[in-house]
C-alpha cells in the first residue's frame, strides 16, 4: 500500500478523530440513559472524556471518569464486564463495517489541570515568569 504523502505520520488521522468522537458520543448517550444492565452502573454519571481509536480502528480506547471522581477503579471494573452489551449497542448506533474492540481507562486529564494551575501559581514560576516578560519588553523597545 503506498503511503501518502500529504499525511504525517505524527498523531491521528483525521478519521480516527471521527470515529473516535462519534463512539465518544455513543457512548455518552447509552450511559446516560442508562441502557446497561448493571446495578453498579445504574445511577452513575459517568463522563466519557475522549475516545482514541488505533490506526485500524478495531480497538477504541475510552477515557471515562465517575462525576464526581468517587468510585473510579470500581466504574472501570464494571465498564469492562460489560463492555460486550456496550459494544453492541454503539455498533447498533453507528454505521461502521466493524465496531471496534472497546477499553476503558480512567481520565486523568483534570488531575493534569490540577497540578499545572498549581505549578503556574508558585511563587518561584510567578517570579521566572514575570522575568521573562520583562526580557521580552526590553527587546521589543
């Protein structure tokens, strides 16, 4: 198969993009309604952050989190003993020739957040910060 040249081989192709956020949504919709026969997946939002297909689009990997952050590891457990009911339902709502192979993981993107808006407002950054800026201006005059 020849490659493509207008292509980088650096992050995902635009229809792993798609795929992804219309399985990210899927998903969304049934764990919302609540269509999985789960007690420990029943009364649980459950928000489904990111979705990032491999390049094949047969293995789609969920970043998920409970709201509220309480139960993380047990809503993980649950996901993955379901995820066949949960595979046909988001095949039974998209239209693709394989729905792909479902893996839950658990979203750290706002523990991320957390530390960095820490980082920024340490006093040794405020004060690198600040220091650059002023670099900066002296360049500009």
């Amino acid at each position: 198969m020849a490659k493509n040249r207008f292509t980088s081989a650096e992050g995902p192709s635009q229809r792993q993009l798609r795929v992804g956020e219309l399985i990210r949504r899927a998903l969304s919709d049934i764990l919302l309604r609540g269509d999985v026969h789960d007690p420990d997946l029943s009364g649980v939002s459950v928000t489904v952050g990111e979705v990032r297909c491999s390049p094949d689009l047969k293995v789609a990997t969920a970043y998920v989190t409970p709201l509220g952050g309480k139960g993380e590891e047990g809503l993980i457990k649950a996901l993955a003993r379901n995820k066949g009911e949960i595979r046909h339902m988001v095949g039974k709502s998209l239209t693709l020739k394989f729905t792909p192979d479902l893996r839950f993981r658990l979203d750290e993107t706002y523990d991320r957040m957390d530390e960095t808006r820490r980082l920024f407002s340490d006093e040794k950054v405020q004060r690198d910060v600040a220091r650059h800026d002023d670099e900066d201006d002296e360049d500009l005059d």
